[in-house]
C-alpha cells in the first residue's frame, strides 16, 4: 500500500489513514446518508455474492479522476471481488478509438503500441526492431497529452495538425481558449470525417471524406478485450476512402511509404500481432482467418490453438499466469506479482462555487446521443426526442431565481457563457446544474463553460465540476 509518492506504508496505517473517513464525513461531502453507505458496503462485501462496479466518464474527467479510479479498485482488491465471475472493476468509457490508437496502436503521447513507453529504452528499441527503423529515431520525450496540444496551437506553437475520430471543436473543454488555434489562418488543419458538417471540420483548411464502419473491413476491440472482425457492407460513398488507404498514402507522400507497405488491412493486422507478442496483451494466435470464423477472440491469446482469455490474472484461465502459481491471482504487470492499494485522501475540484459563481456544472450524456452527436443527430427520431440542450435545474433553485421549465437561461462561468433552455427537475440536487455535451449549436455547446484543468497524472480534463452563475436570458 502506498501514498503518492511516498514509501509503501502497512496495513495498520491504511487503516488509520481510514478513521478521517467516517461514513458520516463523506454524507456531509456527497449527500448521500451515512445509513446508506453503511448499507451499500455491507451489501458491496458480502461473502458469497458476486459484485460488479461500473462507472462511465464522470468518475474520469476530474482532476482527482486517476485517484477515484483507484479507490474503487482498492475496494474490489479489499474484498476479494475481483477475477472472479461477476465480480470486477469495469470503466465503461465508450471513447472513439480509445482500443484500437492506445492499446493497439500507441497513440497517447507517451506510448508505444502494447503498453510499451517512449521513455522506456529498450521499449523505444523492441519498436524500432519491429517496424525496421535506424535505433535513436523514436525521440525519446514524450509528445504532448491533447490539452497541451490544442494550447501549443493556439499559442502558434504547432503549425499543422491532423484530426481523426474526435471533433475538439465541440469537445474540448473551455471553447474559448482553445478553437482559437483551429481558426488561426497561420495554421494548417486537416480532418478527415465521415459525418458533415462537424465544428472541426467548419475550421479546417482541408477535409478528408473517410469512410463509415459499415463501408471497410476492420478489427473492432472493446472492453472486454474481445476483437471482433468485420466486414464492409457497402462500398464508401462519393470520393471517401477508409482511414487506412488515407493514411497510407498520406505517410507515402511524407516519404514514410516503407514503413506502412501493407498491400491490405490484413497484412497491417500482422504486423500488430508480431507487435503484441511477448506482451500483456499477447493475441499472436489471432490470425485473421480465426477472428473470420468466430464471433470475436478475446485477449491475450498466444497461440492458434488458445481459446482466449476470459478472465485476466486468474490462474488456470489467464495463459500469462504460471498454472501451478501459488495464487488465485497473479498481477503480472509488477515485479512481484501483486497490486497496489493506493492512500488517495479527498481533494476538491480545481473550481469550487464562490459568492460570485454560487452553482456547479456538470455534463454528461443522454441516452439518445452519443459524444457529440455527428451520428445521433442526423437519426430524425432521436433528433426529435432530445433536439437540443437544457440546463436541468432543481425546483429550489429554480424558484430563488424566479425560473420556470422552458425558460432561456444563460449560464456563465470564467470562461464563457451558453444560453440554454431551463428544465426544472428532482434529479439534481441544490445548487447544481446539469446539461448534456451532444448540441451542436454553437451557442448552446456548453465547452465554452466547462474547466480545462486536468488531472496530473491522466491529463484528462475536469469537465464534471466547475462554478457557475445562472440567470434568465
């Protein structure tokens, strides 16, 4: 057991770090009565009974998000919950390509594919082995987490950028500071889409029409490590192209065609797996003909004959675990085989309500629209459910404010401001606001309010809590 930065401590005093959190301390922080917490553990470590946690982007997107993540896992190691059936910590967090450009392909500024590390040498030359590159040409710092990005565009740090899978224009938090970047006729942006119109490409100077998933051949991952293939309905529409033939002949152009001279997708998808072995994430049996004539392989999966791995770290099922292991578990991700217990002490947002800006808010999603609906929106009948946009307020608040249900109201944090319909509703609680991030409108994009402060270790941004002031428009 550990704290941040600091020697790894016993038991005795991780339960002492514990007395400051009473159930009646965290009612008094999250509302939620101390009965009920009491009620929620019992029922949360009951011998016998399986227990699952799931939690989406509000657990994340904070900066303390890293440290919640591990106090729920600290919870299923505490109790013994966890490789068992039904029985696991699962984030459900549902990001464009957040399987196939991190895991697969390294994409996070600070990775190479399959858990590797750019600042880790000999992880630096296994890739430079494998993709058949001089050793030294994988720099080894780090690039920049996407916050950073977006501000060294802005401050005309970075000349030219290519956007993929993501529309920042509406996503990224504080609007304001950030799509100043995209808009500087000094900078070069290109997007590649499948869906028009998206804010990004508005501000690009060159869009690259992509092909949709139903119009290419592709291997699809998701959270519980199952890839699956699939393969093209349709042909691609007008002049798009997939993703692969577009950056294939982009790095050709680049006089980088050497190191992507794959005849097809499936001779990429080899390469991957060369890239996997040795790994935690080993799928070298994977080929493409299993994945053609399965319903989806799971991970990790090393030879042909495998069946794939349906719990990880269990012994007798996971085939990176020595089978006469003297543990159920074996987390062999560490050095001695066992997983951490993190001391992570209660920290408040970066922005806190004040006398001047007395509300938080909050965002998150609703059922009809996914991420920034380039999709959803275009479906009339989920269009016509949730066509816009509202600021979900309680009846309490409401009635300090003199507002009422369809009300427009303009809510304005240090950042910026949106004008937004009032729904006036039980579900939150006083003094705080809701809204859902799929509007497209421009003037009801509610990024121009949320906080790009970021969680140190993550870099995700705090979009779940910043202070706001409400009044009538």
């Amino acid at each position: 057991m550990q704290k941040p930065d600091t020697p790894p401590v016993t038991f005795d005093e991780y339960k002492k770090f514990l007395d400051d959190y009473s159930p009646e301390k965290a009612e008094a922080i999250s509302g939620c009565s101390a009965e009920l917490i009491r009620k929620a553990a019992m029922m949360f470590a009951e011998k016998g009974k399986a227990t699952i946690s799931m939690w989406t982007m509000g657990l994340n997107q904070r900066t303390s998000g890293v440290a919640a993540n591990n106090l729920v896992h600290n919870l299923h190691l505490l109790t013994g919950k966890i490789g068992l059936p039904g029985s696991t910590p699962l984030s459900l967090t549902g990001q464009p390509n957040a399987c196939g450009g991190i895991r697969d392909g390294g994409a996070l500024s600070h990775l190479l594919p399959y858990g590797r590390l750019i600042a880790n040498e000999g992880h630096r030359k296994q890739m430079e082995e494998l993709w058949g590159v001089p050793a030294g040409t994988i720099q080894p710092k780090p690039g920049l987490t996407t916050v950073d990005l977006f501000g060294a565009l802005a401050e005309k740090k970075i000349k030219a950028l290519l956007i993929l899978c993501t529309n920042p224009a509406q996503s990224m938090p504080n609007l304001n500071k950030y799509n100043p970047g995209l808009k500087d006729p000094d900078t070069f942006v290109v997007v590649s889409e499948a869906y028009f119109p998206t804010r990004t490409a508005e501000l690009a100077d060159v869009v690259l029409p992509s092909a949709a998933w139903s119009e290419k051949e592709g291997v699809y991952g998701c959270t519980e490590r199952r890839y699956q293939l699939l393969d093209k309905a349709v042909e691609p529409q007008g002049e798009s192209r997939t993703d692969f033939a577009i950056l294939k002949d982009l790095a050709t152009r680049l006089g980088h065609g050497k190191l992507v001279d794959f005849k097809n997708e499936a001779e990429a998808w080899s390469e991957l797996m060369k890239c996997s072995k040795g790994t935690a994430y080993d799928f070298t049996g994977m080929t493409r003909e299993r994945l053609k004539n399965s319903h989806g392989l799971l991970w990790p999966l090393p030879s042909e004959g495998h069946p794939g791995t349906k719990r990880r770290y269990v012994r007798g099922e996971d085939p990176l675990v020595k089978p006469d292991h003297p543990q159920r578990i074996h987390f062999y991700g560490r050095p001695d085989g066992k997983a951490w217990v993190w001391l992570r002490p209660h920290k408040l947002a970066a922005e806190m309500p004040d006398a001047e800006y007395p509300f938080v808010f909050t965002t998150g999603r609703v059922l009809e629209h996914w991420h920034t609906s380039t999709m959803t929106g275009a479906v009339p009948e989920l269009q016509k459910a949730v066509p816009q946009a509202v600021a979900e307020i309680n009846p309490a608040d409401a009635k300090k404010l003199g507002i009422s249900s369809k009300d427009k109201v303009k809510i304005t944090s240090r950042r910026g401001s949106v004008v937004l319909e009032a729904k006036v509703v039980d579900v939150p609680r006083p003094g705080l606001i809701f809204s859902h991030m799929h509007d497209q409108e421009t003037t009801r994009m509610i990024n121009f309010v949320t906080n790009d402060a970021t969680d140190p270790i993550s870099r995700q941004p705090e979009f779940k809590v910043c202070a706001v002031k409400v009044q009538k428009a």
